[in-house]
C-alpha cells in the first residue's frame, strides 16, 4: 500500500499555513499563528475532518533564542531533520521565480490525534539537487530574508503547494487560508479554472472569479493595516512575471501593491476574523467585505496539564472530545481536588524555574505569568511601569513572577523590551523573585501556562486580534488578568473567570488600573479567600475552557465554511 493511499481516497480541504506548530521537535512555528494551526489540525484528527495541511519545511527552523549574561537575546538557528520526523515523497513539481523554474519536492508528516485520528502535512522543500544554491535555501528560515526572499516563500506556500497536491493526487474540495501568506493559491487556481479562449469575447477576463472564490475560505489575524504583507507590483513582476497580467492583479490585490490580504479577501467566499472585536475591526478596515468571526480556541488535550488531564478524565470522562463537558467542572469536581492537580502543575513550574535560571521560587506565593511572543504591543514592561508602586504592592502582598517570550531577530523594539524587563529583574531582585525562561516554546508553555496561579495578558487595544495563552491558562484553572481586548472580551466574567484591567476605553492609564486590581482584588483573594480563589479557577474551567477550544472552533469551520 502506498504512504498515501490512506488519505487520497477521499475529498479533502486544504489548509494552508506559513507555520504550523506540530511537536515541540519540529521548530517550523515562531508563536501563536503557528500555534493556532498546529491546534486546528489537532482537532481535525480527534473529530476526523478530512484536512491536508500544506506549510513549509524551514529546515534552519525560526530562532533558538540564548540569553546573554546581560540578559540580553541571541538568536541561533534552530535546525532539524525531516527525516526524523517525516517521510519523503516521490512528486516534485516547478514554479516560475524570477524567469527559471524552481522545482519543490515535499515531505509527509503524519499528525496522530490522542483518539487515533489522523492528519497528513505536507512540508514543501526546495533543498533539491535540481536547483541553485540560493533557491534550494527558499524554504530554510521562517520569517527570513528580505521581502524578496518572503515573496518567493509565498509562491512555493501558495502556487507550489496547490500543484504538489495535485501531483501527490489529493482531491481537494475547498481551501483553506490561514492568513494571507497563502493568498498566491488563489492566482493559480485562476489559471487553472480560466475559460477555453474560444469560448471568450473580446476584452472579456479569461478568468472564473465566482469558481475561485467557491473554492476559498480565508482566515484573518492582523488587526493593523502595518501588519498584512505587501509587495510592490515592480518585485511581483521581477519576481512572477506574466503569472497573471497585471491589470488583473492589479484589480484583485490593490492598485499601489499587492496586498496579500486584499487578494484573500476577493477571491474567497468565506472570510472570518478570529474574535468577535476582531471581525469588528476587519470590516472597517476592508469595508465592503463580509467578515465573520470564529474565536479562536485550542486544543484540550495538548494545552491541559496531566495532572488536570487526570482529573477530568474521573470527574468529566469524554471531556477531550467533548470539551463543553467542562462546563460541569464548578458542580462536580471537589474544591480540594482542583488545588492538588494545580498544585501538582506549579511544583513542576519550580523546578523548571530553579534547572533553567537558579532561582527558587516559594509555592507558598501567587506566581504571575506573562509570556508570548516579545514585540512592542504585547507591552511586557507594563506591569514595570511604576517600580516603587510595585514594590509598595509586593511588600504587604508577595508574589512572583515568570517571564518568557522570543523577539524577531529583526524587531529590535522586542530585543529592547527582553532587555528591559532583565533590567527590572535585577532591580527588584531583593523584593520581587522574578525568572525569565528562555527559548520559550510548546513543552514551556504548557509547563507556564499551568504552573503560574495568575496569566497576565497586557496588549495595546486594539492590536490583540485574539489571544489564546490565556484560554490554555483556562484549560488548567488559571484565571487572566488583562486588558479587554481579542478574545477576553468575550471571556471575562469579572470575579468568575478572572479579572479585566480598566473598562477597554481609551485614554485609560492601564498600569495604575493594573496595580489597582493586583492590589485591591486579585492578591487579597489569594491570600484571605483560599474557597473564593477556587470558585475562580473553577469559574475559568467551566466558562472559558468549555467553551474557547479548538474543537468548538472547527465544529464552526466545518459547519459554517466547508459545509456550504
């Protein structure tokens, strides 16, 4: 039987992705994009939807991220072996970049679900004797390079992927853009639907618009105009030549440059936002368009910590398939068994803390936990704001406090920012423990993400397009404290599932209604109410963790997208 005979017997939807966050060993995920999609596919196996997954291999991975003795951030590359993990496949095919053929071989890893599902990934290379050095490294670094190089990674996502499922002989109902790095799919499935030219008057497009735009589905994550990709018509053309004439491109992606969203956007029938203000935001920044929202989620059984995992498999068996069971977690778990499975989470965090950076933290304290990817609007130095304030805090109430996060190796902002809470660190040593873990990725998130007691989340309104630390924190009783932005807009239940900071207005001084908060609700709770402090973390499962899942996500996707 061939590798995959299995998967090619029936109609599939492809799911493109620049990243995809699969193991902890394969490095091809830089935060919560990648993340977002390793979960979707999780789901996909456990509730066997028919998915095919297309990314790239980035063999160099995103970053392995040191930390100087100046607490400050060294990237290495990150590499590893597909063929530790995937199995190579015999198809190759070609795209056009820059007047020559680039040919693309593929490699198949097969996701295996906890409930014997399956999902097969196909991870585009480029690394082939048949090219030239510089091509054959296209698909080494995520994120790498120059707009060049990403223009062209876009291409082998996009033009490549959609012709090596073909040559490996899937069939393919309908697409599936996770942001609009893959928007490229869509001009080659123009070219592949075009009409007969015989059929055409003169002047009349050759190209089926409503055809293309039955087959996509897109997903948005970018709240700000600054973060969708853009290329100049000049480089596309440099690039892609003829691919599709320019007046068309022009039509579809934008007159000034190609707008990869925009592209997206009209040749796809089906667009969503990722939360409900973010679908908001996205239909006023491309008016005329209808977007939905599908809340992100993620996948139970990854993100809940084996101590929780037991709990719920004796209070609430079927709770992986069924995660909306947790909302029975408030009547039917014992007050007593909820503290001992987190206790059990946060010992682990200590010792992970203690191996990792020599400090001890005391489990008798509140731990706070701040970690994602480190860039400017995920403000990491707000709860930094006032030092003396802080201090005043910690010096009638205790706590502690475990950072993590990568930056870009190109956004010097986020370097600054690693810099500046090691900074903090050392000047609070003597009155506030703090750690920062390195090379933050999926094994320390689950170990952050259950072990703290607190999960903070400070982004800049309305920069947030969804968030989804802290609906794993939820998966494991963590309450959030955070701004009202992305997805705790939708899940904060002030005192029940945690706590916001100010009301999402703006103009508010957040790092004051932030140590308000910390100071007047939050640390008392913690130390005066231990019955109430339960009550929230069984609030947050009950609430948050029912219902923010990525099963729940693509019952949506399947349900509201695929199915129509």
């Amino acid at each position: 039987m061939h590798i995959l005979d299995e998967f090619v017997d029936e109609e599939r939807i492809a799911y493109f992705s620049m990243e995809i966050a699969l193991r902890n060993e394969i490095p091809i995920y830089s935060g919560g994009l990648g993340v977002l999609a390793g979960d979707t596919v999780r789901s996909a196996a456990d509730l066997e939807l028919p998915l095919v997954t297309v990314s790239l291999v980035s063999r160099a991975g995103y970053c392995h991220q040191e930390i100087n003795t100046k607490g400050q951030q060294i990237e290495h590359p990150d590499p590893w072996q597909p063929e530790d993990w995937a199995t190579p496949l015999d198809a190759k095919i070609a795209v056009p970049i820059e007047g020559k053929m680039v040919w693309i071989g593929a490699w198949l890893y097969v996701l295996k679900g906890h409930m014997n599902g399956q999902q097969p990934v196909i991870l585009l290379d480029t690394d082939l004797d048949e090219n030239s050095a510089e091509d054959r490294r296209l698909t080494h670094t995520l994120y790498g390079g120059d707009s060049t190089y990403r223009l062209k990674q876009e291409i082998i996502l996009g033009i490549g992927g959609v012709r090596m499922l073909q040559a490996l002989g899937f069939q393919i109902r309908e697409y599936h853009l996770n942001e609009g790095h893959a928007a490229l799919l869509a001009l080659e499935l123009l070219r592949r639907y075009a009409y007969p030219k015989e059929e055409l008057r003169p002047g009349e497009s050759p190209y089926n618009l409503p055809r293309v735009r039955d087959l996509c589905n897109f997903t948005t994550h970018t709240p700000v105009e600054a973060g969708h990709d853009k290329f100049s018509y000049d480089l596309v053309q440099q690039v892609l030549g003829d691919f599709i004439d320019l007046a068309t491109l022009k039509l579809l992606a934008g007159k000034e440059n190609l707008n990869m969203t925009r592209l997206a956007l009209n040749l796809s029938e089906y667009v969503n936002g990722v939360a409900k203000r973010h679908a908001e935001l996205s239909r006023k920044m491309f008016p005329g368009y209808r977007v939905k929202s599908v809340t992100n989620g993620v996948h139970p059984f990854t993100w809940t910590h084996p101590s929780f995992a037991k709990l719920y498999d004796t209070y609430l068996p079927g709770w992986c398939h069924e995660p909306e069971l947790l909302a029975r977690a408030e009547c039917c778990i014992a007050d007593e068994a909820i503290w001992k499975a987190h206790q059990e989470a946060k010992q682990q965090l200590i010792k992970t803390v203690k191996e990792d950076t020599q400090i001890a933290l005391d489990p008798a304290l509140p731990i706070l936990g701040f970690a994602r990817r480190m860039t400017t609007y995920k403000r990491p130095d707000l709860l930094f704001t006032d030092i003396e304030r802080l201090q005043a805090i910690a010096r009638q109430q205790p706590f502690q406090i475990v950072l993590a996060g990568k930056a870009h190796p190109k956004d010097e902002g986020g370097k600054r920012l690693i810099d500046l809470l090691h900074a903090h660190q050392r000047e609070l040593a003597d009155s506030i423990p703090i750690a920062f873990l390195p090379n933050y990725g999926m094994d320390l998130a689950l170990t952050m993400v259950a072990g703290v007691d607190v999960w903070l989340n400070t982004p800049l309104p309305p920069l947030e397009a969804s968030g989804t630390s802290g609906m794993k924190a939820a998966l494991n009783g963590v309450p959030s404290l955070s701004v009202l932005d992305g997805w705790w807009i939708e899940g904060c239940i002030e005192g029940i599932t945690g706590w916001a900071i100010g009301d999402g207005k703006e103009g508010e001084e957040e790092s004051a209604l932030l140590y308000q908060k910390l100071e007047q609700v939050v640390l008392p709770l913690y130390f005066k109410d231990s019955n109430g402090w339960i009550a929230v973390m069984k609030g947050t499962i009950s609430k948050n963790a029912s219902f923010f899942n990525s099963h729940r996500m693509m019952r949506r996707y399947a349900a509201e997208a695929y199915l129509r």
